[in-house]
C-alpha cells in the first residue's frame, strides 16, 4: 500500500519541496506534557526519561528489569518513536518497596532525569499534548514558499491524518488486519491484536478524512456534524447556529470522523452519509472492529499546531518547534510542507 492510500490528499497544495527528517536522533525530539502535580509519597515511582534509538515497550522492560519487578508494574501515559530523542513519564507500582537502584537501567540510549512518588499510577492517555522540536536537513525547498505554508499552517492547522508508522511497512498492518477480518478471526497474541485493531481504525478514520480533504470539508462544520474541542473526547451534534461557532474559526473547536466500533455513526445528514460510504467499502475491517468489542468513538478531523515558530539554522535546514495534542501525529505537520527523502537520497533534478 503507497502513502496515498494509507493517508490521503494534502489540504494545503503540493509540497514546497524536499527534504530529510530523523538523519540523527535529535532531529526527532520529543517532550510529553503531563498536567498533574506529584504528590511527593506513595505507592508509585515516577520517573522522568530521557531516551534515543528506543522505543517506549522497550525503556519499559529495561526499568522493569532493574527494579525487579514484572512488566505489568510499568505503566506510561503514550508511546514514543524509536528514532528520536525523547522525553516521557513512567511509573513503577512499588507498594511497601523503597525506591529502587535504577542504574542498570541507564546508559547511552536511555537517563533518568527525575524520580518522584505519587499516589497513583501513570495511565495510559494522561498526557495533554507533546511538544515537538523537529529539523528537517538536506532541505531543497524555497525558503519564500515555505514561509508562506507555515504561516497558514499556523493559521488553519492541518488535516488530522494519523501517520504511517501506524500501519508498518508498506501498510503491513492493514493488510493483516484485513486477512484476520476475512477469517472472522483475532490475533492470540495481545500485543499484536492491539497493533492490528489500532491499525484497522486509524486507517477507515484516515479514508474518512481524506474524503473530507477532497471535497473541502475537513476544516469547517456542516449541519449533523459531530464537534469536539481540541482537547475533550466528549462530542456535540452541529445545528445551524453551531457551524458558525467562533470557535471553529480560532481552532478551538473542530467537525471530527469515526474511530469505527460497534453501533451506527451518532453523526447525521451527510456526514453519516460519507462516514457510512467510506466504512460500506471496508466492510470486512468494519465488521472485524464490531465484532472484537471495540467501540464508536471520534476523534477530531482538524489538526490545530500550538505555538508553531521555525527558523534556518543552516542553509539547508528548517527547524520547527510546536505542540500538539496527545495521540496527533508531527509527520501530519512535515507532510503540509515537503516531501521526505529517504536515508542515503539525493535529487538534484529539480532547483527549488
């Protein structure tokens, strides 16, 4: 499967040119915003780490393993990249149990920044957001151009589209999923069948989505509209008057799309109507969702990007800085701005 069937049509025009994201670690950085105050005593470590070149299950078996303690003890509120730098909380569920030597645990790929107890564990979506600083290298693009879309991404925000690396390798995860849809059948192993499930979603969310991108509908709110804030998970049907809510125009309220489950689509008029089309022609995944027990919930279809600055620290770089909501996607960002090169490419065919 090519990009364009995983996502789907870009909101803001072709890209403006060319360049490479993560050639090293801290190209990719990432800070996890957690709004809740430690209590300073409890039964629960938590920890502040830094980590690069490892994902988030793996930080989380190597702390497990220092602590001696099982896997299940750990808990984090989110999932970060493997190639990137990032910053993230964890916690260890140590009921009558001193803080524990973490040493073993640290190294070059990962450092314990800060250790506080709370009262509580980690749970998973705490979060609010993740701030991003992101420089794309080897940048063939004028730097005008660029200027311009940033401006307006900043203005009107991009299309919610969840990334690739939701879907694996060519889109391995979509056509897994679809092969246990065909066999009315789930993965035994849990891991997997969350991976596939999750796949399966993102993806029917994502043609949604880049039909609204197509037709022009992605950022505005039409009669029987589902809305959400950026923040809530809670939704409101759209009548009239609430399509010309203020604000939709600050970004602060937005239409959203389906993460497919059981029951019908709580939207109404045509945007039930496309939603239903869009799920209709995977009926196989559709039905697989329903049937593993998942349920309807929605996630907004506009991407709104808080406090976006850039500058050219180099010729060829652009750096980014900017948040996002927790569980959005910074590639969402890069791809409204240019085309990714590949490790190892160069193309001087073109002159931007």
């Amino acid at each position: 499967m090519n990009e364009l069937e995983l996502l789907g049509t870009r909101a803001h025009g072709e890209p403006c040119g060319r360049a490479q994201l993560k050639a090293t670690a801290e190209d990719f950085q990432v800070d996890e915003v957690l709004d809740i105050p430690l209590a300073g005593e409890g039964e629960h470590l938590w920890l502040w780490v830094e980590k690069r070149g490892l994902n988030t299950e793996e930080a989380a078996r190597r702390l497990a393993r220092a602590a001696g303690v099982p896997q299940r003890a750990i808990s984090y509120a989110g999932l970060k990249d493997r190639q990137a730098l990032t910053r993230q909380w964890f916690s260890l569920h140590l009921p009558g149990k001193a803080d524990p030597d973490l040493s073993a645990a640290e190294g070059p790929t990962l450092a314990i920044l800060k250790a506080l107890r709370h009262k509580r564990k980690l749970q998973r979506g705490a979060h609010s957001a993740n701030g991003f600083t992101l420089r794309l290298t080897r940048l063939e693009a004028d730097r005008a151009a660029l200027d311009v879309r940033l401006e307006r991404l900043r203005a009107d925000g991009v299309p919610n589209y969840f990334g690739l690396q939701r879907f694996g390798h060519g889109g391995g995860n979509v056509v897994d999923a679809r092969a246990f849809a065909e066999r009315h059948e789930l993965p035994e192993q849990r891991n997997l069948r969350s991976r596939l499930l999750s796949a399966a979603r993102s993806y029917l969310f994502n043609r949604v989505l880049a039909e609204r991108v197509a037709e022009g509908s992605w950022n505005r709110a039409e009669v029987g509209d589902l809305l959400a804030f950026t923040d809530s998970r809670s939704f409101f049907m759209a009548g009239e008057d609430e399509c010309s809510d203020p604000r939709l125009a600050i970004l602060d309220l937005h239409p959203t799309g389906p993460l497919w489950g059981a029951g019908e689509s709580p939207a109404a008029g045509r945007g039930q109507a496309l939603e239903q089309a869009v799920a209709a022609r995977e009926a196989a995944l559709r039905d697989w969702l329903v049937e593993a027990g998942m349920t309807h919930e929605r996630r907004i279809l506009r991407l709104p990007i808080g406090g976006l600055t850039w500058h050219y620290p180099e010729p060829d770089v652009l750096q980014l800085e900017f948040v996002l909501p927790a569980g959005c996607f910074a590639t969402a960002v890069v791809r409204e701005l240019v085309d990714l090169l590949p490790a190892g490419q160069t193309d001087n065919s073109c002159v931007f």
